[in-house]
C-alpha cells in the first residue's frame, strides 16, 4: 500500500511527489508514468530550452497571465511562485537566466537540465517511479494525486470520482489568414502591434510575426489563449483587426513627413520604424507631395485598422497547453484537495488552468503540485 500515488510523470506529478517525500521521507511514494519515458513535455518544451517560469515576482501580477485559474492560482503562487522555483532549481545546480521578454530558461539552453534536476532528486529521496503503467483502475494508496496531464484516461478517472470535466478545448496556436496578402513578408516581425478579434472582447499588445500561413508571435497567441473558447465555437473563422502603430497616432506623423520631405519616395522613404518590404505594401510609389491628404488619413486608417480574415489555427510548435479539465470549484485551492473525494488531490494541466505563452504554464504545475504533495503528506 502506498502512501502518496501519483500518477503522471511529468513537471506536476514529479514536483508533488518530491513535495510529498522531502516533507515525509518514511512514506511511501511512488509515480505512476503510463508511457516509457518521464518528463517528455519538459523535455520538448520552449523548443528544446524549457522555459521553466515567468520572471514576474509579484503574485497579482503573475496571476493576470492565466485566462482560466487567475483567482484559484493567487494563494499557490504566494505559497509558491516563481522566486521559489528559481531557488528550488538553484538548489539542486540549476542556474536560470531571464530573457528580455521575462521568460526564464536554465542557463544551459537545454531542457535536460531540468529533468536531470528532478529525476536526480526523485532517486536521492527514494521515490518509486513505475514506468508503463497506465492507471485506470486505481491502485491501493492512502492518498493520491491526479497530475496526468491533458490525457483523457486522467479525466475518465476524475470523472469516475464524481468530478465535473469542464469541455477541453486547444489553446496557444497560431492565426492562419489564407488570404494574407502580407504572407510573402514570412519571418518579419512588427513590435508593437494591437491584436483584436471581432465580437471577442479584449485585445493583446505586443510583438506579431507573419508567417507563410498567417500570423504568429507573442500578441497573436496570447489572444489565442484567451479567446481559445471563443475561437472554439466559432470554427476559427473570424475577423482580426490589427493596429500596426498601437503607441503612436499615424495620421499627424504623415502629415507633417509630407511637409517635411516633400520630394522624397513614398515607397521606399518610412516615417516609422517598420521593416522596408512591409512599408512598400502600404504605401505609394509616389513622392510625398504627390500624395493626397485623403490618401494619407486613410493609409494612417489602414494601419490602425488593419483587417483580415482568420480561417483555422495552426499549432505553435514551441509551447502549447489544453484549456478545460477538472472543474476548478470542485477542488480546495488551499490544498489542491478534491472537495468530493477527501483522499484525492490535483496538480497541473489536468484541472481547468492554463497560462498564456512564457513560462505561465510550467509556474502552474510547479506551484500545485507542491502543494498538493505537501498535502497529501501531511493527510498520511
Ligand atoms: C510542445 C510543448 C512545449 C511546451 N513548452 C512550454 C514551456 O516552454 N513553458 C511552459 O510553461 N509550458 C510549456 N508547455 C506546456 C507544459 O508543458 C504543460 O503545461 C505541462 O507539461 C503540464 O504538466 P503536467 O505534469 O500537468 O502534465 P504532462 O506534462 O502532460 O504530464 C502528464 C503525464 O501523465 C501521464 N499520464 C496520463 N494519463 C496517465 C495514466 N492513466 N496513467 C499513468 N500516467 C498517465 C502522461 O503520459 C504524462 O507523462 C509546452 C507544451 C508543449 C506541448
């Protein structure tokens, strides 16, 4: 009989399982990994690097990053947030660095790192792992912890607990835009650019990169985490508005260029700081003076209003995650303690949480599962 069960080897059922054993070494803990291998998304993840967490220390800050489990998450993060991850992994030899974006990837640039990190302390604490062992009746354990990822049989054994599966849907993918007249511009990246999606409420801000498909980039998928259910039920046919100069109003600035250079070539001479091939598309094969006033407020509309026709998603190779799952008001956020089953706990992808790109998603699995595996220790 074991005390602490865990099934699903990967970022969240290893951090509750050492949670578990560090705090109780007498217990018996064992993880249960269905497939032949531990760890296999960190060691795909943020293409090879692993982007372990956020560099965003502050709680309330840090939760904003989550369209589903923003308010359930805030009390983990205080008990344990990136600041600890950092430690925990520095602990164990693992240095971090933060890239200009806030995303924190071990100094190493390689995810084995990070699975080196966890599977060395799983063997120094002594705790079981069971590869090959797909869980679905559950084996005899004083407590247990569900941490089995997006995977359906992980859901089925919730369910069968008398758990709510909210409906899961994809999140963090790409906006293909067939009809893109700027896809021959694929690999060039605008910096500063506003995202919005018809009929869905809320914006992104941030970096868009045109790809072959359509669009891609920080802004783009951080829409298409938190419009991931909107899109759902739309088919991923919608109109996205992009404005191209979202801190700055265009129209003045053309203006008082046309005042300035008059003789100048539209087409290759930029107000703004875009890229050559991307300012040919929008503008004129004229000098200035030969452009219109009309011409330039609606060119200045254009680039703040800038409209195309979203027809499917394509998955984002570096970094994506399943919106949906345990139904989060069924479980006890203090200890991650299913309210229906007093023995059962949760961790990570499994419940309905997910983070948007950056690091959100692993800071997820890392803070349940430690609590959780603190919990069920001290159940035992
Ligand atoms: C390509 C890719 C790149 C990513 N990159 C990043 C990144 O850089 N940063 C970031 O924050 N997030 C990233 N993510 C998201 C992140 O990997 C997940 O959110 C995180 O791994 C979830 O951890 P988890 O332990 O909850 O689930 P998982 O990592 O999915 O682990 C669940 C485990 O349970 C096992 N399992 C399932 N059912 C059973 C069963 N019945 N019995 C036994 N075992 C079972 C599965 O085989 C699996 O090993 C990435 C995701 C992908 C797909």
């Amino acid at each position: 009989m074991y005390d602490v069960a865990v099934i699903g080897g990967g970022a969240a059922g290893f951090f509750a399982a050492l949670r578990a054993k560090s705090l109780r070494p007498e217990l018996k803990v064992a993880i249960f990994e269905k497939s032949g291998a531990l760890l296999s998304k960190v060691r795909i993840s943020g293409g090879g690097r692993c982007n372990v967490t956020h560099h965003q220390f502050d709680p309330v800050l840090l939760s904003k990053n989550y369209p589903r489990g923003s308010k359930e998450l805030l009390g983990l993060f205080h008990r344990f947030g990136p600041l600890d991850t950092i430690a925990w992994f520095k602990e164990r030899g693992v240095e971090l660095k933060t890239e200009k974006d806030g995303r924190m990837f071990p100094i190493t640039d390689s995810s084995e790192t990070i699975i080196n990190a966890l599977v060395g302390e799983a063997k120094e604490l002594g705790v079981e792992i069971r590869l090959k062992e797909k869980i679905t009746t559950l084996p005899e354990a004083k407590t247990l912890i569900l941490a089995s990822g997006s995977s359906p049989d992980g859901y089925e054994i919730a369910r069968s607990y008398g758990h709510t599966i909210v409906p899961t849907v994809p999140s963090l993918f790409t906006f293909n835009i067939p009809t893109s007249p700027l896809k021959e511009l694929s690999g060039i990246a605008i910096q500063d650019v506003k995202v919005t999606i018809d009929g869905f409420s809320m914006s992104q801000r941030g970096p868009l990169l045109i790809t072959h498909f359509g669009f891609s980039g920080p802004a783009v998928l951080k829409l298409s985490a938190w419009a991931a259910r909107f899109l759902h039920e739309k088919g991923y046919l919608a109109d996205v508005h992009i404005d191209w100069l979202s801190s700055i109003k265009a129209y003045p600035i053309l203006l008082n260029y046309k005042k300035e250079h008059p003789k100048k070539v539209m087409s290759t001479d930029n107000p703004f700081q875009f890229p050559k091939n991307f300012w040919k598309l929008f503008s004129m094969d004229k000098p200035w003076k030969d452009v219109s006033d009309k011409d330039l407020l609606i060119l200045a509309e254009k680039l703040h209003n800038d409209v195309y026709k979203m027809e499917g998603k394509t998955t984002h190779k570096e970094e994506f995650v399943t919106a949906g799952g345990v139904m989060l008001k069924e479980v006890d956020f203090r200890t991650m303690q299913s309210k229906i089953a007093p023995h059962l706990f949760f961790a990570g992808e499994i419940l309905d949480i997910d983070g948007v790109t950056g690091g959100f998603n692993f800071q997820n699995a890392w803070s349940t599962g430690y609590t959780a595996g603190q919990s069920a220790a001290s159940l035992c």
